[in-house]
C-alpha cells in the first residue's frame, strides 16, 4: 500500500480515496455528506461535538441507530439550505 503524506490526505475527497483503493469507512455517510454540499463540522455541530471528535468517530464503522441519526441530519440541513 502507498504512503501518503499527511496533508495530501487531508486535501483528498472520499471519492479520490475510493479511485486508488483505500478502504473508507463509513463511506456511506461520507459519500451523503459530500453528495449534499455539506461541512463535516455542520454534521458534529448538529451532534453537540466538535468536528475533530466527529472525524474520529467516523473511523470505525458506525451502528445503523448511530448512522439513521447522521442520516437524519443531512437530510434535514439540505432541506434548509434550498
């Protein structure tokens, strides 16, 4: 597997991730973020955590309750900004 530096992780989208073959996950959630225009941080603000703590959690994969809830979030805040 290739190294990457640390900010060329930083600048890559989910979607670069995938192209060369680096496990995502919880790429569900990430690809309904990034498909709805959304900041992680407006996701963890929503939860009432930071969005260095949302990132973290988005490490490991989430539980389907935990993700209905992320889900929920996104839907609703790209109702609010059409």
């Amino acid at each position: 597997m290739k190294l990457y530096h640390k900010c060329e992780i930083m600048s890559t989208t989910t979607a670069n991730f995938m192209k060369v073959g680096i496990i995502v996950k919880n790429k569900d959630v990430r690809v309904a973020i990034e498909s709805a225009n959304l900041k992680y941080w407006q996701i963890a603000q929503e939860l009432g955590c930071t969005d260095g703590n949302f990132s973290r959690k988005l490490r490991k994969e989430l539980p389907p309750e935990e993700k209905r809830k992320i889900f929920d979030i996104i839907e609703r805040l790209s109702k609010v900004g059409k």
